[in-house]
C-alpha cells in the first residue's frame, strides 16, 4: 500500500487513463471535491460536482426519478447509480461518482439507520453501487464516506478502468 493521500493517487490514476471525473454529493456535502482539489492541476482530471443535498436538485439537476425517489428513498443503490450517471452526463466526464447517506445524529430509522451509506460509480461500460454502515458523529461518517468513495474509484482506476 502506498503512503499517499487517496486524492493523489486518484489524480494520477485519472491523468494516466485520460479520463475526468465528476462528483455529485449528498450526505458528504462537497467533502470529496474538497479533498480532489486540494490537490494542485487537479483541474486536469476534476470537472467539478453538484452537492444534491435536497431531493430536489437530485431530480433537477441530476435526472433522479421522482419515482426512484418515492420508491427506494434518497439513501438507496437505485439513487446514487442515477446520481453517479447524472453527473457524468451534466458534465460530460468519463466517470460519475456519487454519495448518499445519514450523516446523523438525527434522519435514521430502523430501515436504514444512522450511518449507512451508500456510494455509486458510473463509467462507460460500468455501474456499481455499494452500501456502508459507518459509526462515529457526523463528521466522521461523513470523513469516513469521502474516504472509502475515493478507495473505491482508486480500486477502480486500477483494475476495471
């Protein structure tokens, strides 16, 4: 394993397969294009994101169905792989990367409790989604969802992409 910062690892990643990143957030509020352009000329690789906190902008700004929505709830597989495809049609980059979850200390219930994440991918040819139980306050959920979102891009970057 190597000692640098993820966002690093992602940029290089990116550069070498020529391909740019977008980001649509919720529950992690901009943490990761945050973290994505701490790093310098990561405006060759990182287009940019949308922070769809509220329902609204998942559906007006990232294509979510209402009925998505109504049907499997904002924190869900089925949102955030039309949220990752969304971004990357908005912005018309290679890959979409996306998060929803409850952040907390309040929003949880038994179905889907404080802590639980989920993180969707899209690229040309590839759709993934996976879900997270993460424990600690609101800021470390969110620091924990940011993380594992860029270890998983990395883990995709070097074997799928």
């Amino acid at each position: 394993m190597n000692n640098f910062p993820l966002e690093i690892l992602v940029g290089d990643l990116l550069r070498r397969r020529k391909f740019r990143l977008s980001t649509a957030e919720s529950c992690t509020g901009g943490l990761i294009g945050h973290r994505l352009t701490n790093v310098p000329g990561s405006s060759d690789y990182y287009l940019g994101g949308v922070i769809a906190y509220s329902n609204e902008v998942k559906m007006n700004q990232l294509g979510v169905k209402s009925e998505t929505l109504e049907r499997f709830g904002a924190v869900s597989r089925e949102t955030v792989l039309e949220m990752a495809r969304g971004i990357r049609d908005l912005l018309k980059a290679e890959i979409g990367l996306s998060v929803s979850g409850i952040a907390g200390p309040g929003g949880g219930s038994p179905d889907k409790p404080v802590g639980l994440t989920w993180i969707g991918l899209s690229a040309i040819g590839y759709e993934q989604a996976w879900s997270y139980r993460w424990s600690g306050e609101r800021l470390q959920v969110k620091e924990q969802t940011a993380e594992q979102a860029l270890q998983l891009l990395v883990n995709f970057l070097e074997t799928e992409g």
